[in-house]
C-alpha cells in the first residue's frame, strides 16, 4: 500500500515537471515538451559598494527650559477703617457786632489854643498867644466848615499890651477823610478887634505919632493854612495846624500902626499861628 501511494506521487512530479520548464524558459516554443539547451544566464553583476550615509545633521541646541510662570500674587486690600464718628456740641456762635458808621453829617466842638509868631519885633520882645472856641459842622467827610471866637494877649511887634478878640470862619478840605490821620486845607476871613495900651511901652517917634495911652484897632483879613486831623475814636479827634494871615485896618482913625526908622507907615500886617486843639464830634 506504502509502494502505490509512492508510485503515484513520482508519477505526479513527472508530469507536473514540464508545465514549469514551459513557464520559465521563453526559448522553448509552446508545447515543447524538448528545448535546446538553453544559454547560460548572465553573470550576475558585481553587488554595488554600500552607499554611504548621509553625514547627520548637527545636533541642535537644545531649547532653553521655559521660565517658569510668575508667582501669583493675590492681593487683598485691606478692610475698611472703622470710623467712630462722636456727636460734637454746636460750634458757639459769635455775633459780629459791625462798628457803627460815621454818619456823613457831623457836629463838633472845637477847643484849641496857639502860638502867634509875629518876628522879634521892635525891641526884640513880642510874643503873643491865642485861646479859643470854635463849631465845626462836616456836612460831607470831606469838607467842614468850622467858626472861632478867639482871645489873645501879649506883647506885640511895637512893644505894647494888646489884647484881642477875634472872628474867624474857614473851611476845611480833608484830603484823605477815610483814614484815621486826616490832613486837611484851610482858609478864611476873619474880623478881630484890638485894645493897646503903651503906658509902659510908649514908642515916641520924631512925629510924636506914638503917646502914652490906649489904643483901639479893628481889622479885617484872610488865613489860610494846613495841618492833621488824628481820630482818636469816633467822636474825639485831635488837630494840629498852621495858619498864616494877613490883615489891615479898617477903623481909619488916628495915626499909622507901624512906621519904620525911614518914616514910611502902614496900617496892614501879619503873622502866623502854630495852633493845636481836641475836638469833640457828635
């Protein structure tokens, strides 16, 4: 059994065998079951050296490490002051008491007294003073009228006692009426009278114009001036001031007042006056 089963099988390869010598050999013509010999195949050829490889490429850098994140800050604010708010008594009230304002009319009462100022006269010794009262009324704080009666006495330019009583009326131009020192201008027109009496200063000239006894002058004349007002309070002030005048006679009777050592005479003199004074306004 061992035997035919081997029969067939190389009974098989044989006649398997040809259908491959067919399929490889492209000499051999189509069922052909003989073929020349067939010419010996071509040398293989040389095996070609191994390629060499490529050079690698350089290595590169290696990437720096990545910094790392930032920390995170996490801010809180802080709790909100507590504010302790304490009830406060009423803050006091001050009255402002506003100071009274000086009415633009004013009345005042002026007392003041003076120096005349005559030269040295004929024997070197006059010297005379004044005494005096005056109203004054400011209808504006600018300007004021004010009215003097005024006494003097003293020994006068020829060497007699006089003694005089004057009239005076002026006006007053205050150049800065809003401040506490007030400077003003003045001038006026007066009348004043006179009583001489030459029984122990008798002055004999050549004419015998001059004989012991008593004398009465009048005279009419103008003054002008200027001086400075101080505000010691709203109703009190005090004055200081200058005043030249300039006056003549006005009776016409009986000889010249003065006549100098050349003969020549005049009925027309003057003088000045440092005068100071308190009023009192209201």
């Amino acid at each position: 059994m061992r035997f035919a089963v081997g029969s067939f099988a190389a009974v098989g390869a044989l006649v398997a065998s040809p259908a491959p010598a067919q399929a490889q050999d492209a000499a051999c013509p189509p069922g052909s079951w003989f073929c020349a010999d067939a010419p010996p195949a071509p040398a293989a050829p040389a095996p070609l050296p191994p390629a060499e490889a490529p050079a690698a490429p350089p290595a590169a850098a290696p990437a720096p490490a990545p910094a790392p994140p930032p920390p995170v800050v996490v801010y809180q604010p802080p709790p909100p002051p507590v504010v302790v708010v304490a009830p406060r008594a009423a803050p006091q009230v001050y009255h402002y008491t506003p100071r009274p304002a000086i009415p633009h009319r004013q009345w005042g009462l002026n007392l003041h007294v003076a120096g005349i100022a005559l030269g040295s006269g004929r024997n070197g010794e006059a010297a005379m003073g004044l005494v005096g009262l005056g109203l004054r009324f400011r209808p504006v704080p600018g300007f004021a009228l004010e009215a003097n009666i005024d006494v003097a006495g003293g020994t006068d330019y020829n060497g007699f006692r006089r003694t005089e009583t004057l009239g005076t009326l002026n006006g007053l131009l205050y150049l800065n009426p809003k401040s506490r020192a007030q400077f003003y201008l003045l001038g006026g027109l007066g009348l004043s009278g006179a009583r001489v009496s030459g029984d122990d200063y008798a002055y004999l000239s050549s004419s015998s114009l001059y004989s012991p006894g008593d004398r009465k002058y009048t005279y009419f004349g103008g003054q002008g001036g200027a001086g400075i007002e101080i505000r010691l309070s709203r109703v009190v002030a005090l004055n200081f001031d200058i005043r030249g005048f300039v006056r003549s006679r006005t009776d016409g009777r009986g000889a010249p007042e003065f006549v100098d050592s050349s003969g020549r005479t005049t009925n027309t003199s003057g003088g000045a006056l440092v005068n100071g004074g308190i009023t009192f306004y209201f």
